[in-house]
C-alpha cells in the first residue's frame, strides 16, 4: 500500500475513479470478500457456518465486538436488546404526521433520524458509553420501527412488542399479530428470516456502509449515521432491488411476453432495463449468499404449501440468463436480492416492506463499521477530490 496524501502531495497527481472501483477508502477487519471464488466471511467465519448455525444477534455480536459471544455474553446482550424495545409515546405519534402511502424506507429512516432527538444527551460519540447505548437501542428498536411502518400502511394498531419472545418471533408478531387474536410464530417462518437477516447482515464497504462511514467520519452520532445509510439502500441499485426484482416477475407475468423475449429485451438495453437481482460490483462467479437463499426460497414455500408462478418465473430467467453469452461475458449472476422477494412475499410481507427488512439484517454491519472507524485513531474525515471540467474563470457580464 502506498501512502496516498504524500503521494498526491509529491506528485500533484489524483486518481478519478468514478464508483470507488480500485479504491479503498478505509482498513477494516470485520467482513473479508473474495468475489472471484465467491467467499463471504464475517470475522473469518463462513457465511455459510453462520446462516445455517447461528442467530441474528449472535452475528450481531461477533460483527460488532469481534469474537463469538460466550453463552452468558449473548444471554446479556438478548436481554439488554429485550428492555429497549418499547418507543417513546411520542415517537409513536410522529407516525401519525405522516401519509399512509408513505414507502416505509422513508418513514424508517425519517424515524431514525428522529431518534436522536429522545436520546440527545447521550449521542457523544467519544464516550463509550453512549457508544454502547446507541448500539443497544438501534438493535432494539429498529425492528419496531420497521414493523409500525408497517402497520401504517395497512391502516392497522400498533402493537408492543412481546418480550417474552425472542428477536424474529417478536418482529414477526409485531408485523402479523392483531390486537383481536393470538399470534402463533410459525416456526418455518422464523428459521428462514432469521437466515436471510443472517446473510444481510455485512458486506463490507458497499454503498450505504460507507455511507455510514462517510457520515461517522464528521462525528456526528450513530442515529444520524445510521439513518443516512438508510436513505443510502433505499436505491434500486442497492438494497431497493430486492422489491425491484418482484415488480420486474410480476410484470413479466403480466405482460404475456416469454422469459426469453424479456432476456432479449435486457441484452439490447431496450429503455436501459437491467436483469434486476442480476449482477454484483464485487462478486464475479456467483454471490455465496444467493446459494443460501434460493435453497430457502424452495423450503419456505414447500413447507407453507404456497405454489408462486413468480418463483417459477424466477428460476426460468435464472436459467435462460445463465446459458446466455451476454451474461456469461460479464461474469453477471444471481445475487442475494434475486430470490428473497419472493420469500418475503410468501411470508405475507408487501413489496414495500423488502428494503425494510434488508435494512433490519444489514443494522449489524453498519454498527460495527460505524464504530471501528470511531475507534480508529487513523480514521480522518472522507472528503474526495474531483476532477475539475467546468468552464475557466469568466468576466461578470458588463451591464448585466
Ligand atoms: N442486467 C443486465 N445487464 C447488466 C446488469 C444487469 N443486472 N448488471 C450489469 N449489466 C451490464 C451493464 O450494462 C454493462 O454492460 P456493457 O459492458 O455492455 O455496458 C456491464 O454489465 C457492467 O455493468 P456495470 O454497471 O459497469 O457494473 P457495476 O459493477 O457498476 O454494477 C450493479 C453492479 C449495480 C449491481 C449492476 O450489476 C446492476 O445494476 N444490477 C441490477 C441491480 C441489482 O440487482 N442490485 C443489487 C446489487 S446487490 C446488493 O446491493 C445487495
């Protein structure tokens, strides 16, 4: 590596790198990636040893301090998660302020950003106690969040969350349960969100993680960092493809054209459409964590006796799209959003909802890049340069 400020110092030289493709802003020992073998590591843990052994907050625990927690550390930090669950009454109004139609990326992120109102005089991101706090409180709250939001567009009540349950059956509930009726967690349910969150959970220096970073580097607090990375998946080239992906089957469906004519369409960038779920910046043979979802997707809905005409159509594309040179040649293969839609959808979840849930798992990831770059005392404000292309010093017009 090359110390790049006396470099530019030196040399007057700066690199355009348009995307951030072969630059690396930041050290970073949480997530390791190899995308031409298609490996995904948290800490040095296989994502696939993780989605199939762990739990959300046990991944939570190991991205954010490092280590696998010992069983009372998690039992600890379950119950810590457990007691900040409940959102202030007010907060709980300022859903009100808002229109039924509002997409519940917005409203998450709106939401979050407000949560650094009620905890104003513990935002400090120099002490570690509050450091602490606002992790506890993120985890434990955002779920909520995200189920109000919910709930909002339904037109529905809002209900407490049952700390007698654990993370997933609790968020499950939230978003499902009524106050006229018992819930009962369906378990198959339960075992596949928390796999998918498992897999969302980090991915390195992607968009919105740097987005936190990037915000974090100004030192400003957790709720304000977090809440612009939400603004930052919101994006149907990010987090937002996942809902992108449905609408796209769904109008493949409905528009009575094949698989192959829509694929066609694709490769002669007919209105610029993309293959969404499609392609990766980074992995360039297959996304580990599409593997692991697709076997869910088939799982889930073996097990809830749904037969969906959108996996079909999924899995037909998948296939057309894998024998086809155009994206064989660039090396474009199913990525982890190809496939959880359509999950969601069979777990009852509107589209609107997928991006909420992507954010949810990926909570983890951006807390401990929030604060290993906080802990870093080599971590300096971001500020990237620009090629300059506009117009030479201009005269104001005489007269004007
Ligand atoms: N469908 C069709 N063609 C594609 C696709 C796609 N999904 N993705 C890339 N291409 C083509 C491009 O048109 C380009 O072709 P060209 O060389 O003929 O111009 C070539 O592949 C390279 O594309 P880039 O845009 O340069 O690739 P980049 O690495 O910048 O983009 C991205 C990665 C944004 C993920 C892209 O593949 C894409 O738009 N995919 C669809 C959206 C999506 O699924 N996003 C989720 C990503 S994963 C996540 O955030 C969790």
């Amino acid at each position: 590596s090359v110390d790049i400020a006396s470099f530019t110092k030196q040399t007057g030289l700066t690199t355009l790198d348009q995307g951030f493709v072969n630059t690396s802003s930041t050290r970073s020992a949480i997530t390791y990636i190899d995308g031409d073998a298609g490996i995904l590591r948290y800490r040095g843990y296989p994502i696939e040893d993780l989605a199939r052994n762990s739990t959300y907050l046990e991944v939570a625990w190991l991205l954010i301090y490092g280590e696998l927690p010992t069983a009372s550390e998690l039992a600890e930090f379950e119950e810590k998660i457990r007691r900040h669950t409940l959102l202030h009454e007010d907060l709980k109004r300022f859903f009100s302020a808002l229109p039924h139609t509002a997409h519940p990326m917005s409203v998450l992120s709106s939401a979050v950003s407000a949560l650094s109102t009620y905890y104003e005089d513990s935002l400090d991101p120099h002490n570690p106690e509050m450091v602490e706090m606002s992790t506890i409180r993120l985890l434990a709250k955002l779920p909520v969040i995200a189920a109000y939001a919910h709930k909002k567009a339904l037109g529905q009540a809002f209900l407490y969350p049952d700390n007698s349950l654990n993370f997933v059956d609790n968020f499950l509930k939230l978003n499902f349960g009524n106050l006229a009726e018992l819930y009962e967690v369906n378990p198959v349910l339960s075992t596949a969100l928390e796999r998918l969150l498992i897999l969302h959970e980090d991915h390195e220096q992607n968009a919105s993680t740097s987005t936190v970073r990037l915000v974090g580097s100004t030192e400003a607090n957790m709720f304000a960092s977090i809440s612009a990375g939400i603004n930052a998946l919101y994006g149907p080239l990010h987090g937002g493809a996942n809902e992108a992906v449905l609408s796209m089957l769904a109008k493949i469906r409905d528009s009575g054209e094949t698989v192959q004519q829509f694929v066609d369409r694709v490769k002669r960038k007919e209105d610029g459409i993309r293959l969404m779920g499609f392609g990766h910046r980074v992995y360039k043979n297959f996304d580990p964590r599409a593997r692991l979802v697709k076997e869910s997707a088939d799982e889930v809905l073996a097990d809830l006796g749904v037969k969906d005409p959108l996996l079909d159509i999924a899995k037909e594309l998948e296939q057309v799209a894998l024998a086809d040179d155009y994206f064989v040649e660039r090396k474009l293969y199913p990525n982890v959003d190809f496939y959880t839609g359509v999950i969601y959808k069979a777990m009852g979840f509107p589209p609107r909802m997928f991006t909420v849930l992507f954010a949810i798992g990926r909570l983890p990831g951006w807390i401990a890049h929030w604060r290993e770059a906080n802990d870093d005392p080599a971590t300096k404000i971001g500020r990237p340069q620009q090629l300059y292309v506009g117009p030479p010093e201009r005269r104001w017009p005489e007269g004007r």
